[in-house]
C-alpha cells in the first residue's frame, strides 16, 4: 500500500491542507509544535475513521474531542493511495452527527462503498476489508514513535516485548482491566465498599434483625408495665408546677412596686437638675452682661471696618520694606554687570554658530582617530594563504569522500560474498558434525535389567529353601519381592531415557536434513564447490577484503588528518569554515579602504580647526593641535561664552524686573496714604497703636454679644418649659409620693428581690421542663406501643431477605471465580504467543541488529528459566551480558532494528504498509543515525517510508550519503 495525496479539509490546525508523497523516501522536516503529530493522526482518522476500536458501540475516539478544527466547520478530508494495481480515494466527513465515508476507484470513478457492509458501530472498515490490516496493528506495527520518555528499564521491556510476543502489545491493561473487576466485587469480607463484602454484611445484618425480631416481642409488655408509671409521675410534676406559678406571681407584684420607687426617685433626681440648671444660667447672664459695659471702646467698629483697617496698615508698611530691599539690589546689580562685560569681553564676541561647528568637527576627529589602525600587510596575505589552503582541503576531502563511498560500497559486496562462502561452509562442517554424532549414538542401557535376574533368582532359591528352612525361605523370598520392586521402579525409568534418547536422534536427523536442505539451496544459487575449495575462496575474499579495509582506513585517515588540522568534523563543518575565511579577506580589505577614507577626513579637519583659532586669536590657549586637548578646551570656551551672556541676560532681566516692582510699590504707597488720612480724620488720631486697641476690644465686644444672646435664649427656654412643665409643683407631688411607698417597704433591695423572683422562675422553668419531658415519653412511649402492636414485622418475612441475601452472594463468588479463570486463560494465551511468534521474528530481528550496530552485535540471548533475561555476548571480552548494561544508545539501536524485523515479517505475510517514523531518531547521535538512514534507504525500495523530523540533519546526512528521498516542508 502506497499512499499518494493527503488533503485535509478540516483537521486541527491543518485547515485546507494538502499533501503529496512519492515512492520511497519522504523527509517531512518542520519544528516542534508545527503540525507533523496532527498530520499522522489525521492519515490514521482518514483511514480508519473517528470510532474507537475493539468496542460494540459507536463510540467517539479518544483523541476525536483533541483534533476538532480551529478554524473551519468541515472535519475530515480525502486520502489518494494504492494497493497492488488498483489506486483509490476516500473520502471521509468525520462530523459525528453527519459522518460521511465514500470509497471510490479512481481511474474508473466506480463506487465501492456499498461492498463493504456496515458493523454494529455503523463502520464500513474499508482498510481492514482491503488489507486485513486493523487500526491498531497499523499503529502498533507501522508506526514508530521516539523513545525520548521513560528510562533504560522501559526501553528493555519494549524490547522485550517485540521479541516474545512479535509486537508492542502491553497486556498489563488487560489484566489490570480484569483486576479491577475482581477488585470491584471484592477479595474479602473485610471490603465493606465492595459490592462483595457489602453482601455479606446484609446477610449478617439481616441474621441479626432475625433475631432482634423476637427480643421485640418480649420487650413489648414490659414497655406497657413502663407507661403506667410514667402517667402517675406526670401528675405529681403537674401539681409541683402550679405550686411553683403561685409563687412567681406574687414575687412579680413586689418587685413591680420596688421598680416604681426607682423611678419615682430618678425623676426627682432629674426636676432637681432641671431648677439648679436654670439658676445657673441667670447667673451667668448677669455676669456677660457686666464684661461687656467694662471692655466697651471709645469707637465700637464692625467686622468691615477692623477688616479695612488692619489691610490698611499691612499694605502701608509691607511696601516701604520692600522698596529698601528693591534700592539695594539694583545697586548690587549696576556693579555686577560692569564687572561681567570687562572681564568675558573676548568670549561674547565669539560667534556661538561657528564655536558649535568647530566642536562637532573635532568631535568628528575625535571619533575616527579612534577608528584607525596600523595597517596590516602580513596578516592579509596570511589569511590569503589560509583561505587557499582551505579551498585545497575542502576540494581534496570531497574527492576523498567519493572514494570512500566506493571503498565502502566495493567492502559491504565483498562482506556480503563472504558471508554466503561462510554461511556454506559452515552448513557443511554442522552436516558432516551431527553426522558423526549420529551414527557415533549408542542406545542406552537398561539398568533394570539385573534386579529382574535377581528377583528371579531369589524367588527360586526361596522356592528351594522353604523345604529346609521356613525362616530362612521366607526371608530370600522378602529379598526378592524388594528386587522386582526396584524392578519396576528401574523399568519406567529406563523407559523415560530410551524415549528421550530417541527423540533426541530423530530431533539430530531433523537437523541434519534441515541443514542438508539449506546446503542444497545455496549451491542452487551459487556454484557446486567442496568444502576445501569453499576455504579457499573464502580466504581469498578475506585477503581481498582485508585490503579493501586497508585502503579504507587511509583514506578515513587522511579525512581525519584534514578534520584534525581544521579542528571540524564534517565537510559542511570544513565548506562554512572556507566561507568564514573568505567573508574574514573581504573584511579586512574593506576596513583597510575605510582607514585610508577616515585619514583624508582628519586632515580636512584639520586644516579648518587651526584657521578658525588664528581668525580668533585662539591659538595661544588652544597651544599645539592635538584633537581630545583642543576638543576640551572649545568646549569650555564654549561653556564659558554660554555662561557669560547668560549671566549677562540674568541681570539685565532681573533689573528691569525690580525697576517695575519699585514703580508698583510707589504707586500703591500714595493709595494707602490717602485712604488713611480719611481714617484720621473719622477716628480723631493717627496713632496706629490706638487704632489696634479699638479693634481687639470691638472684637472682644461682638464675642460677648454673642454670648449674651445665647445665654438669654437658653435662659427663655429654660424658664418656658419650667413654667409649662411645673417643675416645682411635680417635684413636691414626687416627693410626697415617694415618702407613701417607701414608708410601706419592708427594706429588701430590688437586686435581691429579682435575683428571688429569677431563681423562683427557674426552679418553675425546670419544673415545666420536666412535666413537658414526662408528657413526651408518655406520648412517645405510646405511640411506640401501638407501632410495635400494629405494625411490627413478620418474622417470615425477615427470613426470606435473609435467604435472598445468601443468593446475591453466591452470584457475586461465581462472577469473581471467572474473571480470576479469564485472567488465568489469558496468561497462558500469552505464553502460547512467545512459543508460536517468536522464533519466526527472530532471524529478521537477528539481520537488523547486525546491520545496525556495524557487526558488532548479531542476536539476542533468551533465557527463559530467568524470566525471559535479554542478553548479548560482547565482542571485547566474549563474555554473555544482560541489555541492561549496555548504553542507552544502543539499546536504542536494537529498539530500532527489531521493530524494522516485525514490519518486515508482517510485510512477508500481507500487503506491505508505509513506514510513518516520528521523531524516532532525534536522540541517535550522527553516527548512529548515518547507519540508520542507510537502513532507511534500503527499506524504502519495497516499502514507503514516512520520516518526520525536527531537525535539518537528516536531510543533509541523506545528500552526503547519496539515498534518494522527497522533502516535503509543513
């Protein structure tokens, strides 16, 4: 099966998405989170459709929810592919609740979709009716994921499983699966959770209730004897709690009268306040009244008038200080700007414009000084030389490369002719060595053999010695009964070893025609040769390939003698290094023209700088020209010419400012004089002092004017309310009311009186509590008495729940006792598989392994009597080691190789599928990964093989090893 064209309407993020592939190879190289994991779970759901598999009802995959399409309504695609001759199309709709799948031939356009009928997931399995090729085992077998998860431990058991069951089928589920069904119903009676153990706790409980049923008959009548008592309590509380009402009644009355007494006190306490309050106010009126005749001035003034005069007198005086500090200043600043203009007289005649421009050219100059650099004629033509060399090495290691293809190519025909003269000889010498083995083969002895002559003997002696002794007779007779015991013990055994050597003859004669067989199809191919003349072709192709190995080892050296002496290691490595000399020639070249550019420019500056200093009389303090001195010091002349017309600007500024200010102040002083003059005459005085006191005593009088006037409203309202309320009048009726009550109490204080009538209260509380219990368990007791007699359960009908129970039981144990049994039957199934799939894989397991690791590794060792222990023998040392000690590369490797045996021997026995690899070989470093795209290369003559890729490696590792392949780019 070959698939062509890939076109996703709507997959993920593949949203009108196609994609084409050839025979052979095919690179899909994109980065991570780029789509190629989208891409092969859409080619799985295009063929195979959005149904999970292995169950009997339409239910959705588990990744259908996962893949639904970002940005389109439509949800699946078409897939072009060829089996055999016959090319096809289908079409799938993968939308759950309008699923549309359509098969159709394409050269023809006939629709084959009716052929195929549906199952009870409503699925046509089109794949599995062409090839008989599942979903699963498609996955499993075809597809090859990276082994980046998980540790060394994980990746042998992966191998361990290819190797003993033929795929990556992991029965742990299963029989997980069956565990926790027989957990769901429980091991023991102790799981009270599980339906098991919750069973058995019924039947216990119900035996119980059994039981109890008949204690409640007899409980019954003494419950009866039980309710009379509690009748004749309930009256006797009855009567303690009317007693008890009594009592709290009267205490009631007596501290209601004491509560009066306390309030008629607190209102006599208050009509008190109320007169001394009123009093109080009288006298403090009188009082304002006296201050304010005393601090009353000779000229009362209002709010308006203080206000006006104290602005007056601000603004007459704040001015006159001001204009002494504004006289002074302006003196300072005359002498400030005479002594300015003498002493930076040169430096404001300068012209800022040209100074600015002069500064930015030796900055100019002061940058490119930095930029020069002493030419360096001996190192260009050094790296000239180099760049030739390089040049020479790079166009001398392709050359070598070439012969090394060849070398290699010419040793891999002459290991592969080796290895067929050896695989013949090796036939031979096995044949002619079970031969001898054969016919040197003896059959066993019977070692029983001689206990029958003595058994025999003994009882014929016995025969003869019964007539002399009976004694003697009958103990040669016991002696011989022991002989044909170990006779018969012997016999069965000799037996066992007869049959064992004989099936182990037929099973050496099965071999050596075996062996025969296998002879006779090779000399078939090649040419009849006797085992000498084999020896002496096969040692003339070791010679030869021997030499082969020589000549390769030189040129490999030479390659290494030209990766050493770049420090590289490869010829990509050795062309981006050429290209970094050449780009280095070329920098150096154009920084050599850039300096001889900057040296013209410095001198131009040059020239411009010393005739603007001899235009400006600069030249003796600017001194010699060096660029950073000169550069400095015009950018203090700079400086120095900024400040000085700034301070200049300062003061002209500034005293235009207090010449402004003054006039301002001037004015407003002739406005305050007049305005005060009118307050001279309307006051009589100009004393200012005066004016002050007049106006703190006009404010002292407002103030006690407002007291006055609150005080008498206080004093009006509170003499209103005496007069309304009569306060004196309620204050002798209280007192006369209160002398009448507090002359009939008995002096008990009203604390006390309701601590008694609180704890009266309680001990009524407790006694009603107390009735009202007794009446509920009357009542309770009742109402128990007529349920148990009216409604008390049949005996007969707890028996029968309890036998139910005991059934509900038994069904659970004979559900648990089968799954444990499938679980059993599926174990075995397991070792059936290892017997039956495994030696057929192992040959192809062994070719790949051996290609993989170069040789170095040709088989793996099974030990079935140590849990199926992997192992290999180690080249170095010969000594058998366990997988687990080897590199995780390696182990890697042979991962690799046998899941390429099981798609070759499921391509033996079906039609060939594509090889889908993602990411597989991302962690083999470049060696391995060399071997393995060679693999690759050759597998994809007889199948398709789909590799995707994160990396650009495998690309250019397939250019150098010259494999044919399509790139295709997500």
């Amino acid at each position: 099966m070959k698939i062509e064209r890939l076109a996703f309407r709507g997959f993920g993020r593949l949203v009108e998405r196609t994609f084409h592939f050839n025979e052979g190879l095919n690179l899909l190289e994109a980065p991570n989170e780029a789509g190629k994991s989208t891409m092969i779970q859409g080619l799985d759901a295009l063929l195979y459709g959005g149904k999970k598999e292995g169950v009997t009802r339409r239910q959705k995959a588990d990744w259908y929810e996962v893949y639904q399409p970002w940005s389109s309504d439509h949800y699946g695609g078409e897939i072009d592919f060829t089996i055999g001759e016959q090319e096809y199309r289908l079409i799938r709709s993968l939308r759950w609740e309008d699923e549309i799948e359509q098969l159709v031939v394409r050269k023809t356009g006939q629709e084959l979709t009716k052929e195929f009928a549906m199952d009870r997931r409503k699925d046509r399995q089109f794949i599995e009716g062409l090839t008989g090729l599942s979903a699963d085992l498609f996955n499993r077998v075809f597809h090859i994921e990276s082994q980046k998860s998980g540790d060394d431990r994980h990746v042998v058991e992966r191998i361990r499983q290819i190797i003993t069951q033929g795929e990556e089928t992991d029965l742990k589920p299963a029989l997980e699966r069956l565990e926790r069904a027989i957990q769901r119903i429980g091991k023991t009676e102790q799981s009270k959770s599980k339906p098991y153990g919750a069973t058995v706790l019924e039947v216990e409980r119900l035996g119980e209730e059994v039981k109890k049923l008949r204690q409640l008959y007899q409980d019954l009548r003494g419950d009866q004897a039980r309710l009379a008592t509690l009748k004749k309590e309930l009256l006797t509380v009855e009567k303690e709690e009317s007693r008890a009402k009594e009592v709290v009644t009267e205490m009631k009355a007596e501290v209601q009268r004491s509560e009066r007494i306390q309030v008629l006190k607190d209102q006599e306490d208050n009509l008190r306040y109320r007169l001394s309050r009123w009093e109080a106010t009288a006298s403090k009126f009188r009082q304002l009244e006296a201050r304010r005749h005393q601090v009353m001035p000779q000229h009362l003034l209002s709010v308006e008038e203080c206000k006006e005069l104290q602005r007056l007198i601000e603004e007459r005086n704040t001015p006159i200080t001001r204009l002494e500090v504004i006289h002074q200043r302006l003196a300072y600043l005359e002498k400030e700007t005479k002594r300015v203009e003498e002493e930076n007289q040169q430096l404001l005649i300068l012209d800022e414009a040209l100074l600015q421009r002069q500064i930015h050219r030796l900055d100019e100059a002061s940058r490119l000084e930095g930029k020069l650099k002493v030419p360096d004629a001996k190192g260009t033509m050094d790296d000239r030389i180099k760049g030739m060399q390089l040049e020479k090495d790079t166009r001398r290691l392709m050359e070598l490369q070439e012969r090394e293809d060849r070398y290699r190519r010419s040793r891999r025909e002459l290991e592969d002719e080796a290895a067929t003269l050896s695989r013949r000889l090796d036939l031979f010498e096995r044949e002619e060595f079970i031969s001898q083995v054969v016919d040197s083969q003896i059959p066993p002895g019977k070692a029983s053999s001689k206990w029958l002559f003595m058994g025999g003997g003994g009882l014929i002696i016995a025969t003869l010695m019964m007539q002399q002794s009976i004694f003697l007779g009958c103990l040669i007779l016991f002696g011989g009964g022991v002989a044909f015991y170990r006779y018969y013990r012997l016999w069965g055994v000799d037996r066992q070893v007869h049959q064992n050597w004989l099936a182990q003859r037929s099973s050496m004669k099965e071999d050596q025609e075996r062996l025969r067989r296998e002879r006779e199809v090779t000399e078939e191919e090649g040419s009849r040769l006797e085992p000498e003349m084999l020896r002496t072709h096969l040692s003339e192709k070791r010679t030869v390939l021997q030499s082969a190995y020589d000549e390769l080892a030189v040129v490999i050296k030479e390659q290494e003698g030209i990766y050493s002496r770049w420090n590289v290691s490869s010829l990509v490595e050795l062309h981006k290094k050429a290209d970094e000399q050449r780009s280095r020639i070329q920098e150096r070249e154009t920084a050599n023209q850039l300096d001889r550019q900057y040296r013209v420019r410095l001198k131009e500056i040059f020239q411009e700088a010393v005739s603007w200093a001899e235009e400006n009389q600069l030249t003796k303090r600017l001194g010699d020209y060096h660029i950073n001195a000169w550069l400095d010091e015009t950018s203090k002349l700079a400086d120095e010419a900024r400040h000085a017309r700034e301070t200049g600007q300062r003061i002209r500024l500034e005293t235009i400012t207090l010449t402004q200010e003054q006039k301002n102040l001037q004015g407003a002083l002739e406005k305050t004089d007049q305005a005060l003059d009118q307050w001279t005459k309307q006051l009589g005085t100009e004393d200012f002092n005066q004016w002050r006191q007049w106006i703190e005593a006009s404010e002292q009088v407002r103030q006690l004017n407002d007291q006055i006037s609150e005080t008498l409203r206080e004093k009006e309202e509170l003499t209103q309310a005496m007069e309304e309320e009569e306060w004196e009048k309620r204050l002798v009726e209280t007192e006369e009311e209160l002398a009448t009550l507090v002359k009939e109490d008995e002096g008990i204080p009203l604390p006390h009186l309701k601590a008694e009538l609180s704890e009266a209260e309680g001990v009524l509380g407790r006694v009603s509590h107390l009735c009202r219990q007794k009446e509920v368990e009357v009542l309770k007791l009742d109402e128990r008495l007529q349920a148990r007699a009216d409604g008390m359960p049949s005996l007969a009908e707890g028996e029968v729940r309890w036998e139910e129970a005991k059934e509900r039981l038994k069904t659970l144990q004979d559900q648990r006792t089968s799954l444990e049994t499938a679980k059993a039957v599926l174990l075995e199934a397991v070792e059936e598989v290892q017997e039956d799939i495994a030696p057929r894989l192992r040959p192809y397991a062994a070719r790949w392994i051996e290609k993989i690791t170069g040789g170095r590794y040709q088989d793996l060792l099974i030990n079935p009597a140590e849990g199926l222990e992997l192992s290999v023998f180690v080249p170095e040392t010969g000594q058998r080691q366990p997988v687990q000690s080897l590199s995780r590369g390696t182990m890697d490797q042979m991962y690799f190789a046998l899941r390429l045996s099981l798609i070759r021997f499921f391509s033996e026995n079906m039609t060939p599928f594509p090889v889908i690899l993602d990411d597989s070989l991302v962690h083999f470093d470049d060696q391995r990964l060399t071997e393995s795209l060679r693999i690759l290369g050759e597998l994809s003559q007889t199948h398709q093989v789909i590799l995707c890729s994160c990396q650009k490696r495998e690309g250019f590792l397939l250019e150098e090893l010259g494999i044919p392949f399509t790139r295709q780019v997500i």
